[in-house]
C-alpha cells in the first residue's frame, strides 16, 4: 500500500515541475516581447549539457560631462542572451544594441552588448547609493552576473575649500602652503605653479608636493621668493587659486670684527678702533638689519718716545804704537726707546798722546807734522784757485742763458742749475698765452690770475742749445714753482654732456704728429713726431661705433671694450702709432686670453694677434683699464677676452640715477651695471640726461666672475613710514647671461618709490647690487628730491672734452729737446749698460721685445708708448726715477769696470750727450 502511493505520487510531481517550467518560460517569452518591463527574468534556466557564462569584458565606472551620454559594454562567451539590470530593474530590450560572433578557438557563441546612460536618467534615480548597472548573461547552464558599475555625473565647483596664503620666511626655514581643492566628482587633482611655470618636485629634492595637496618646501632659498598658485583640474574643468606670494628673506649678519686701530695720540692716553659692517649677509627682502654697535672703541695708553743721551767718555786708553790713544762712550743715558731719536755725535774720539815726542821713519813727530802742514795748505791754495776759476766761468755762462731765455720765453729763472737742461727747479712769471714751455698745454694760462702750483714739470729746450750732460740727464726731478691759472675741480653737470649719436673727433696732422681724443670714452690715438712725412698734412679721424656691433663673440668670449675706427685706412705711417682702448676685464692671464681683432674691408674680422702673443707686427701693452697698440696701418679694432676659468672676471660700474623733478608722489630710481669703460659710462648718462637724471652715488666697481651664477639688485632700508614701494619688487634678479654677454644697451632696474605725504623730500636708503656667490657692493643713498637741494657729483675722473685734438709738441708730455738726448742715448748699445732694453725695463715693458730691436729707434717707440700709458697724469717723476736709477746702475757698472773702459769709448759717449 505504501509502494503504490509513492508510485502514483511520482507522475503528480513531474507534472507540476513541468507546468512550473512552461510558466516561466512563458514569463520569460513575454519579457522578451516587452509586455512588462518590471517583470523578472529567470535567474536560471533548467540544466542542459554546456558551461556557465565567462565575462571578458565587464562594465567600467563612467562619469557623465555635461549632458553627453555615456556608453555601458558588456561581454560574455558562451551566451545565449545578455541584458543589462540598473538600480535593480531590467533594461528594456530595445535599449539594447547586440553583436554576436563565433570564437574561433573554442567555437562558442560570443555574445557583446551596449547600452546608453543618459544625464537624465542618473538625475531622475533617487536611491540610497549611486547610480549603477550590471550584466546578466544566459547559457544552457545557467546565468552569470558583471561586477555593479557606477554612473556619476561629473562636476567641478568654482571655490577652493582653501587658498594657500602668502608667507615672508627666513632663509634656509621651511615654507608650507596648503590647498584644498574645490569639491568634484571625479576629485580633482593638484598641480602648483610658480610665477606661472609648473613646479616638477622630482627634479627638485627641495620641494613636496604629495602630502594632501599641500606645497612643502623644505629649505627655503632666495631663489624661491615668488607667486605661488594652486591649480585643480579633473575631466569636467580647471579651477585657479588665489596666488599666494612667498617673500624669502635675509636677516643681516655682522661681518668679523676688523684689526684693531693703531693708538691715536703717539704720547700718553688715546682711543683705538674696530668695526664691522652687516654684509654676512647683507639684509635681503626686508630682512631684519644686524643688532649692535658697527664701532667699538677702547682707551689706550701709548709709550712715549725718549731721546738717547751720551753717557761721560770713558778714560783715554794706553798710547799706541802709532801715538795715538782713544776714549769711547755709549748713547745709553738713557738709551733711546719707543722711537725715540738716537745721540748726535761720534762715539768714540782719538788723538795723539805724545805731544810729538813720537818717532816715525826716524824723524821727531813735530817735523813730520809740519811737512804734512805745508803739503795741506799748498792743495788747499791750488784748489781755491781751480774752484774760483770753475765758479766766474759758470757766473758768466748763467748770465748769457738767462738772458737768451728772458728774450724767448718771459721766464725768470732764479735756480741756475736748471741751465743744463733736463728736470730742474724754475720759478716762472706770468706766462704769455701761447707760452709753449708748459708741459701741458690744457691748463691755458690766464693774464689776469697769479697763483703758485709746486710740482713735476720740464721745458721744452729750443733746438739750438747744446747737448743736456751725463749728470744731468740722470738727475731726479727736482720741485717747480709756476705761476699759472687756477684750474678749478671740473664737476661735471648732465647738462654738458653731449647728445650726439655719433662719438668722432677729426683733426689735420702734419709732420710734428699730435693726440686725437674722443672727450670722456678713453679712446685716444697718438701720433708721433716724424711718423707723418715732411711737408704732408692728413686729416685723421677717431671714432667709436654707437650701433651694435657686427663683431659677433663665439660661445663665453666677451666684447671688453668698444669698437674703435680710426683712419683714414688708406695711408700707412713710417713709425708706429699708439691707439688705446678701454676695457672691463681684471689682468690675470691665469683667467683671460685677451685677443686683437681688426675687421677687414669685406667686413669680416680677424685676429691680429693675442695679447701675450710675441710678433713683431704690432705690439699690446695691457694696463689694468686700457690697452695700449703700437701700429702701423689704420682700420677698425676691438678687444675680445676668451674666459679660461670660472675666475675670469668682468669689471660692471654700479650708478645709480633717480628723478631731476619731482611733480607727483613717485620717484624713480634706475641701477645701471655697465662695462667699467668711460664710453659704456658716458652712454649711460647721455641716456640719462634724456629723461631728467640725476647721479645720487658715486659709482662703485663690482667684480662679476663668469661662473654662471645671477644677478640680485635690491632697495634696502627704505624709510618705513615716509616712503613705500611696491610689494615684492624690492628685489630684481638678472640672468647670468644677460650680464655677460655683450649688449648694445645698458643694463639697468627701475625701482618705484612713493612718498606718503608731499611733505617728504628727503630720501635715505641702500642699494645692493651682489653676484650669488660673488661680489657685493652696496650704494648709501642720501638724496633730496627737489633739484635746488642736490649736491652734484662728478662723472669722469679726467675732462678732456675741451681738447679732442692737440697738434705738434703741445701734445707730448717730455719736450722735444730732450725726447731726443734720451733716444740718442739708449739707441746705440756701450758697454756701459745704457741701452734701449733697460729704458725699456724701467718703464714696465719686459715682454716682447723684439718687436723694438725691429724699430729704426726702439727708445723713441718706447716713449711713445710712455707718453700713450701717461695721457691724464704725466707721470714725469717716474720717467726721471727711471732714468736716475739707470744712472745709478751706470755709476756702480763704472766704479767696478773703470779699469776696462777703454778712452775713446768714453770720449764717444761724450759726444753723444752724456
């Protein structure tokens, strides 16, 4: 009985799983159809021999930009069918776009489907979580389901939730910037820039950008002064941040104390000194300035000197075999100490002890002592006679040189010594105007001024005077006294600065020869006497070349001075002429190769030769600030240095210039960093004139090296509550670049300043100009902005604007006369020594000498080159230390080898003026 119901329940059961069956495949039919889109699909179909769904491709989390629609894929194999289900509920079957295709490996069917999620859609799904979608996919096996994709709308919104804010921090000090993006969907992502320029923290161990958005810069340096900006970005849009602005500062730090000064009173109780001065470092970006005395001062006690005295002479000793006996004393009472003076007199004395009872060569001393009486006054009577004789002799020759000189030049000569020519003491009247025995001949004489001036100066001897001698050649420059006009200090005001474009300066030469100068640049030219031929007159010009120059320097060289044509280059001159040209580099040949260069008539340039080149085709004497060629053809030079170390240095001059007028509450000021040559220079103030400038500082020297580091200039100590300036501009920096290589144009900063009230009308501060890891030199500005109240201050060292051209012998330092006894001496080798090689070790020139010994006189080439090296100070005093000492050497060579020296070579130098 019970086998019977279990067997007749079995056919119920199977049928009812087989109308379950047909129900939801009729359900499952019916969806496809569309008749309810809410109804569900079966999660699993009946088991049938295959594999579950594998997904290869599932669908990735979008964000929909603004109203574009975004694309959902979904791929599976083996399957039967794939639908998309989102937010829980079947999408309908025509938003459905299917590809199918057959795997070629395994033959299953692949099946891809796509659908589309609307902007509108996502806005109208109000649920718990996100917007999402998921793949079911059917095979004979079963189903599988995708991993859920999110669908988000994406934004960006326009505030930072925080803006970094700007900070002043010391250096080497840690700076933080912090910023919190705007809220977005995707987050958005930060990058930081400054002064508009991306920063890369991987190239730089200095800076972090990874925590929490936030800007870390570690160590802060000056470099790092600047505007910094937050920049957040995602798929939807950029947003900008306020600009923060970071000011890296440098507190001031006294520098080491100096060596104590010596006592100031040399006799009992003084003071001494030291200081220090805030430049280690110098206050940088507002930076605090040192705390504490820059002066120390303590009192001190100096020994007083005490004179040495004579002790009482000691008793005379035992009389001697030569009848004599002695006493001594010593300078010990006291003795001299703290520099006093030691005694004046002997310190030992002698005398004869035997009242001439002594014998010598067997005769009583008294006879001997009366032979020797008679012998002495015998030599005195003859000598008396000799000097009498010598003495009338030159009484008259005075008398006739005197007056010779009276009738030709108007001078009184009061030291008659001064007759033999040469370097001598003179007292000279009021001198005629065109008097031509003024050795220079700019100080003009003036008729109506009477004024003494003791210094170097020489005449001009007329040629018909007899040979200067030997001793007076050598002898050393003694004092003058002349009567001549007083030349006030030139101070040299904007308004007389020439305005013209173009530096040139054209005079006629004739055979005498003369000096071409262009006024305040350096550049002068030197013709010497006989260079030019007889009976010739050339007009010869001198210009500097204002437009850029078509003189390109290759890689590091520098242009170090201008480009100077002279001319005309057609002629050609029988001796060389001198040509200086200014330059900026500091004379090391450790650092610099310093070449020559002439451009052709093709306008290309060629080296003429290297500064420590030996030739004999031209010769370059190189002063610190000039250099000086001997020639012999015209044309177009310019100096170029080739920097063989990062010690090479380049010379700047620092000026600083502000505002003639004043008419509202700004003033302006200007930092210029030019070459150190009086032509950059005086370009600079012809500018500077243009626009109402005004000089507020001396000019100072910097040395900028060529080590690839920048340049900073700065406004410090600017009155707090009188003056302002702009924030952040205090402190400019220059590429390394920019400063080292030439450039037709002045380098210069501009400062804007602001008075508070209009009643300020003094200004005080500093100007620091400094090489990063180089020189520094900082400018006191102590100035009045109203123009009746300004001190002027010199521009030029040397005002030669009043003679651009000097012809003939008034353009020479050493007069003509005597210009030729030194040639006449030196040019014709003796055995004395004398010859145009020491004249040439005594003035400086101990290198290419050769170039001389090709000369038809070196002596007088070398002049040339002295009179080219002393243009401003007629050194004359050196020339005759030179010559005195040559003299003394001749006088020593003489004492050693006067047995040697044959007569007649004596009787020759004789005849030739010495």
């Amino acid at each position: 009985m019970g086998g019977g119901a279990v067997r007749s329940s079995c056919p119920l059961r199977l049928e009812r799983l087989l109308l379950l069956w047909l129900l939801r495949l009729c359900s499952w039919t019916a969806a496809l159809r569309g008749n309810d889109n809410s109804e569900a699909l079966p999660e699993s179909i009946p088991s049938a021999p295959g594999t579950l769904p594998h997904f290869m491709e599932e669908p990735d989390d979008a964000y929909i930009i603004k109203s574009n629609p975004i694309v959902l894929r979904c791929k599976a194999m083996p399957a039967m069918q794939i639908f998309f289900k989102c937010n829980g509920e079947w999408v309908h079957q025509n938003e459905h776009v299917s590809e199918e295709s057959m795997d070629e490996t395994t033959g299953l069917k692949v099946r891809e489907v796509f659908i589309n999620v609307t902007r509108q859609q996502v806005e109208d799904f109000h649920g718990p979580e996100d917007y999402w979608c998921q793949c079911v996919a059917w095979s004979h096996l079963g189903t599988s389901k995708s991993r859920k994709a999110s669908v988000r709308i994406a934004y960006l919104r326009k505030n930072f939730e925080q803006d970094p804010q700007g900070k002043e921090v010391p250096i080497e000090g840690m700076i933080v910037l912090h910023c919190r993006p705007p809220e977005g969907v995707p987050a958005a992502e930060v990058e930081w820039l400054k002064n508009e320029e991306p920063i890369d923290s991987n190239l730089d161990e200095n800076i972090d950008t990874r925590a929490d958005h936030n800007l870390i810069i570690r160590q802060a340096r000056l470099s790092d002064s600047g505007n910094y900006t937050c920049m957040a970005a995602n798929i939807v849009a950029k947003r900008r941040s306020m600009s923060a602005t970071v000011v890296v500062y440098v507190n001031g730090g006294w520098s080491s104390w100096t060596e104590w000064s010596n006592c100031n009173a040399r006799c009992g109780r003084g003071w001494q000194k030291r200081s220090r001065t805030c430049t280690n470092p110098a206050p940088l970006n507002g930076g605090a300035f040192c705390e504490g005395m820059s002066v120390q001062k303590i009192t001190c006690t100096s020994l007083c000197p005490v004179d040495g005295s004579w002790e009482v002479w000691s008793e005379w000793s035992v009389c001697s075999p030569e009848c004599e006996h002695l006493r001594v004393r010593e300078c010990i009472s006291p003795a001299p100490r703290n520099g006093g003076k030691f005694c004046e007199g002997l310190g030992q004395e002698s005398e004869n002890c035997t009242d001439g009872l002594c014998i010598q060569d067997k005769k009583p001393l008294h006879e001997i002592k009366s032979q020797n009486i008679e012998t002495a006054s015998d030599i005195a009577l003859y000598s008396g006679l000799g000097a009498a004789v010598i003495a009338v002799a030159v009484l008259v020759v005075g008398v006739t040189l005197y007056r010779r000189s009276q009738s030709e030049y108007g001078v009184d000569v009061i030291d008659s010594s001064a007759l033999t020519g040469g370097f001598q003491t003179f007292n000279f009247k009021t001198v005629r105007q065109g008097n031509s025995l003024l050795l220079n001949s700019s100080m003009q004489p003036d008729l109506t001024v009477s004024r003494t001036y003791s210094g170097p100066i020489c005449l001009q001897d007329p040629m018909d005077k007899e040979l200067m001698t030997e001793s007076s050649l050598f002898n050393p420059l003694s004092d003058i006294k002349v009567k001549a006009r007083n030349k006030t200090t030139y101070i040299q005001n904007l308004s007389s600065i020439s305005t013209t474009s173009e530096l040139k300066t054209t005079a006629i030469f004739g055979h005498l020869g003369g000096r071409l100068v262009i006024p305040n640049t350096g550049v002068s030219l030197l013709i010497p006497h006989g260079a030019i031929p007889e009976e010739s007159s050339w007009e010869i010009y001198l210009a500097i070349t204002q437009k850029e120059s078509s003189l390109q320097p290759e890689g590091t060289d520098v242009l170090l001075g201008p480009e100077v044509t002279c001319g005309p280059s057609e002629v050609s001159v029988s001796t060389p002429f001198a040509l200086t040209i200014p330059h900026c580099a500091e004379v090391n040949s450790e650092h610099w190769n310093i070449h020559l260069k002439k451009r052709t008539q093709q306008g290309k340039w060629e080296e003429v030769m290297s500064v420590e080149e030996e030739t004999t085709s031209c010769y370059c004497l190189l002063d610190p600030y000039a250099c000086h060629i001997l020639l012999n053809s015209f044309g177009t030079y310019a100096l170029i240095g080739e920097p063989i170390s990062d010690c090479a240095v380049r010379q700047l001059k620092v000026a600083v210039f502000g505002c003639l007028s004043c008419n509202s509450l700004d003033y302006n000021l200007r930092v210029y960093c030019v070459d150190n040559t009086p032509c950059a220079f005086q370009e600079v103030v012809s500018d500077e004139r243009l626009q109402g400038g005004q000089l507020l500082e001396e000019p100072k020297l910097l040395h900028f090296r060529g080590n690839t580091f920048s340049l900073q200039i700065s406004v410090l100590d600017i009155p707090p509550f009188l003056w302002r300036i702009k924030p952040f501009t205090a402190c400019q920096e220059v590429p390394f670049s920019r400063v080292w290589c030439s450039s037709p144009k002045p380098l210069h900063c501009a400062f804007s300043l602001e008075r508070y009230t209009p009643a300020t009308t003094q200004l005080s501060c500093k100007i620091c100009v400094r090489q990063v890891k180089g020189h520094e030199q900082i400018l006191q500005i102590q100035t009045s902005i109203l123009e009746n109240e300004r001190e002027t201050i010199a521009f030029f060292a040397h005002d030669d604007s009043s003679f651009p051209a000097q012809m003939g012998p008034k353009a020479f330092k050493i007069p003509y006369s005597i210009r030729q006894r030194i040639c006449a001496t030196f040019d014709t080798p003796n055995a004395k020594g004398k010859d145009w090689q020491m004249l040439a070790q005594k003035t400086s020139i101990n290198r290419n000498l050769s170039y001389f010994a090709t000369q038809s006189s070196p002596s007088a080439v070398i002049l040339d080159l002295w009179e080219a090296r002393h243009q401003h100070d007629g050194d004359l005093d050196s020339l005759a230390c030179a010559l005195e000492e040559i003299g003394r050497t001749h006088s020593k060579i003489s004492d050693i080898t006067e047995t040697e020296i044959e007569e007649p070579d004596f009787s020759y130098s004789r005849q030739n003026g010495l």
